[in-house]
C-alpha cells in the first residue's frame, strides 16, 4: 500500500518574502537542497512562517525542480517568480547573503507555489 498522504512542512521565512507568497506574487521558492528537503514533492503543504511570530501562510508544492546553482536556478525559472520586486542580481546578491558557498554547493531547489 503507497501512502498518499500529503505532507505539511514548516518553514521559516523573511517578512518580505513572506508578503510576496501571501499576495500570490512570488511563485517559485529559493531552498539550499538540504536532506530534510531532498523529498519535497508536489501535492505536498508548505506552511511559511515569520520566525518569532504566529503569522503563517500556507501554499501547495507544484513542483519542485533541482539546479546546481543559484544562478541556474533564476536563469531557468525566471526571476520575476521568485521575487518580482528586485533585478536578477540583486536576487543573486540577496540570496547569497543568506545562504554561503558551502550551502550553495549542495545546490538549489526551485520549488513551485501556489496559495492553498
């Protein structure tokens, strides 16, 4: 028996990025290809939520495709739909900021999102 069960997965994330999901804006999700992520798959739940508060906002995975880099990552899903509000490399730049080379290496997934 295969268990269908759609999975709920908590994860944190900055105000602005956060206002961009909850208003339907940003559609692909920047994550480092950690272990805990490594079986996201579509159908599941991503519950984001501002760390140090109650305020949560729930999507649904749509996909989720692996790049080896952050660049590859915004040059193939566009970077309008990761962040419609900034340039390519200011996204580049920002996401650097927050994720170093050694993280970058383990690569990146671009998981698609819509509210739920």
């Amino acid at each position: 028996m295969t268990d269908t069960t759609a999975r709920v997965r908590e994860l944190n994330l900055y105000r602005q990025y956060f206002d961009l999901v909850a208003a339907g804006t940003k559609t692909i999700e920047v994550r480092v290809k950690y272990p805990h992520l490594a079986d996201l798959a579509a159908g599941d739940t991503i519950r984001f939520r501002i760390k140090g508060t109650d305020e949560t906002c729930e999507v649904r995975v749509i996909g989720v495709t692996e790049y080896a880099d952050f660049e590859a990552l915004l040059d193939g899903e566009g970077p309008a739909n990761v962040n419609p509000t900034a340039t390519r490399d200011e996204q580049l730049a920002n996401i650097r900021a927050i994720y170093p080379p050694e993280k970058e290496a383990l690569g990146a997934l671009a998981i698609e999102i819509a509210l739920s």
